[in-house]
C-alpha cells in the first residue's frame, strides 16, 4: 500500500462511534481521506453531508465494497461487527473495527486468522489506550517511580438512573451490549496493556435500573499471571463517582478523578488540530505519592490522534497496527470469564 496518495477511508455507521469518533479522527489524520460513509438513516446522511460533503454517502455496506478503498472502519451496531469485518477483509481491505471486535473470543480469533491468511492489517479501536490520565499510570507504572505495584483500579462510572433505549441495552447475547462489553472492554484492555494476562477473574454483574435487560452496574477483579491484582468497576447507576484510577503500590500510590476530556471535546465538534487538544488543567491533576506527601503529579495530554496516524503507518507496512485483534481475543476471553463468573458466582481460573 506504499503510495503518496492519500489512503480512501470507507466508514460503516454514522451514529455516536462513527461521527464522534471515526470521522472526526480520520478526517483530520495526514494520509487519510474519508471517502464514503454508509448509514441508511435520512438524517444521519443529511449529517453527514454537512459535517464532510467531500465524502461519499451510501445506504447499503454492500455499495461501499465497490468503492476500492484501503481501509474499512466498522462503527456499526456491536451484532454486525463480525460479518462487516469479514467481508470487508474478503474484499481485499483492511480495516479497524470499532470495540468490541466480537461478541466472543473465538469469533475475534477466527477474525484474527482470517486477516493473517489474507495478509490484510486487522486493528481494533481502543481508543482509551491514548486517554491523558491512562498514559499517565502507564509511565509511572513503566518507569518504576511507583515502586511494586499490587493492586490497579480501575472506574468508569456514571450516573444515568433512567434508561436511554437502544441496543446497547438490549439483553440478547449476541448485541454484546450491558456495560460489561462496552466499558469493560476498555477498562480489560487497559488492565492488560499494564500487566498483562489473566490467570484468575471474579465478576459481579448486575442489573439495577428498573427494565433493565443488560448489565449496569458491575465490578471484575483480575489476578494476573505477575501477581498484581486489577479491580474494575463499570455502571450507570453511581450517584458518587469514585477515582478514574487508584494505583497502589510498596512505596507509592497515584489516585485522579474524571474522566480524560477528549471525548466531551470531540462531542463538542473539536478535533485534534485545535490548540490545546488533550491537555489536561493542572487544577485536574492526579496525586503522586505516600499519605500527606503526595502531590499534583502532570497528566500527560491525551492523544487519540495517534491511534489512527498509527493505522497510516501500519498500513504502509512501517510499524505493526497500533492494537492487534488478539488484544481484543485476551480481553473477550476475560470478559466471557467474567460472565461465567458471575452466573456461577465463583473464580473461574483461565
């Protein structure tokens, strides 16, 4: 895929992951162009006509496989992640898929070898890896100047009492819908990248809100294989917020509150080329250190930016893809633990 040309970028889906996130970042990475958008919605075309009238508008996925793009991004209902990813890579695309990649590990693995057969880059959008507050614990954690960490958590915690309506609320296993699958699969992801593999995963996963069908309010405890512990809460339903992250450690320990404000910036109809994206106020800091010692530590900007410059560079064949699918095979097989978990109430042991 060498070429000086911009690389034409065919987007599946036009609702919040597809126009908060997708197109804003693809439209404003160098070596991209988003050249055609599929959505059958009247007013999400209408969307999309005035937010990037140089793009092309389809009704159908199978318009777009006629249009020789170099990568498909899949931002469609999670139900269709699968079946999109396939046929764009059986089309000869490569393409990024929105989390999560499946509603199972086994289909985000036979993803995974379908893309390797057909030598064709596969990336999942995590994008919560490139969050100021993450990159933050990841350097303290990498550089040792928390000492030994034992116990990570982790929260993504709101405060919705009512429910909203739409598929992410929907009880079928295969929408892949509930908390567990939407947050959770940033919070495992992250928990990870930093530590590595599962060996052991405890879960609670509830559903508070009256009707609700999918879970809202749940919490998976991970033992990884170095023996550090991750704690991880997800919900809708917490009227208090508690820290976006505690690390603990033999010496140390860093806590901040809020959540990274690239998304609220992106809903807002800002992109990565305005002045001051990601940074994080020192007033929003995070504490670094013991007891009464501890002090503002600076949150390093956030950069979801760099998730799809990545992609350019992978897709030139320079550098891998900035999140492989088998990322996302390890973090489904923690989540299906964690459901089994929960169903048994027990530790289910990987």
């Amino acid at each position: 895929m060498a070429t000086s040309s911009p690389l034409r970028v065919g987007l599946i889906g036009y609702g919040i992951a597809g126009s908060v996130f997708h197109a804003p970042l693809i439209s404003t990475t160098p070596g991209l162009v988003l050249a055609a958008v599929v959505t059958a919605n009247p007013e999400r075309q209408a969307q999309v006509k005035r937010e990037h009238p140089d793009a092309l508008v389809l009704d159908s996925v199978e318009q777009l496989w006629l249009q020789g793009l170099d990568l498909v991004v899949v931002a469609s209902p999670n139900r269709t992640h699968v079946a999109h990813a396939i046929a764009a890579l059986e089309t000869g695309s490569a393409v990024v898929v929105d989390k999560p990649l499946a509603a199972t590990a086994a289909e985000a693995e036979a993803l995974a070898a379908l893309a390797e057969e057909r030598g064709l880059p596969l990336s999942v959008f995590q994008n919560r890896r490139w969050d100021g507050d993450f990159r933050t614990v990841a350097e303290l954690v990498r550089s040792g100047a928390l000492g030994e960490v034992h116990r990570f958590e982790s929260r993504f915690e709101r405060w919705r009492p009512e429910l909203k309506g739409g598929w992410r609320e929907l009880g079928d296993p295969a929408e892949a819908g509930g908390l567990l699958y939407d947050l959770g699969s940033h919070l495992v992801d992250q928990a990870l990248t930093l530590f590595g593999p599962a060996i052991e995963v405890y879960a609670e996963v509830d559903c508070r809100r009256p009707g609700a069908q999918a879970d809202d309010d749940s919490f998976v405890a991970l033992r990884h294989a170095n023996g550090i512990r991750s704690h991880l809460w997800m919900s809708a339903v917490a009227a208090s917020l508690g820290p976006r992250f505690r690390v603990l450690s033999s010496s140390s320990a860093y806590v901040c509150y809020g959540l990274d404000g690239q998304e609220a910036a992106l809903r807002e109809g800002r992109t990565p080329e305005d002045e001051g994206w990601g940074v994080t106020p020192p007033e929003a800091y995070g504490l670094l250190g013991a007891g009464d010692e501890a002090a503002p530590h600076p949150t390093k900007p956030g950069a979801y930016q760099r998730y799809y410059a990545e992609v350019v560079e992978a897709l030139h064949g320079r550098a891998p893809v900035p999140v492989h699918a088998r990322d996302a095979v390890a973090a489904l097989t923690v989540l299906e633990a964690a459901r089994r978990s929960a169903t048994e109430q027990r530790t289910v042991t990987l």
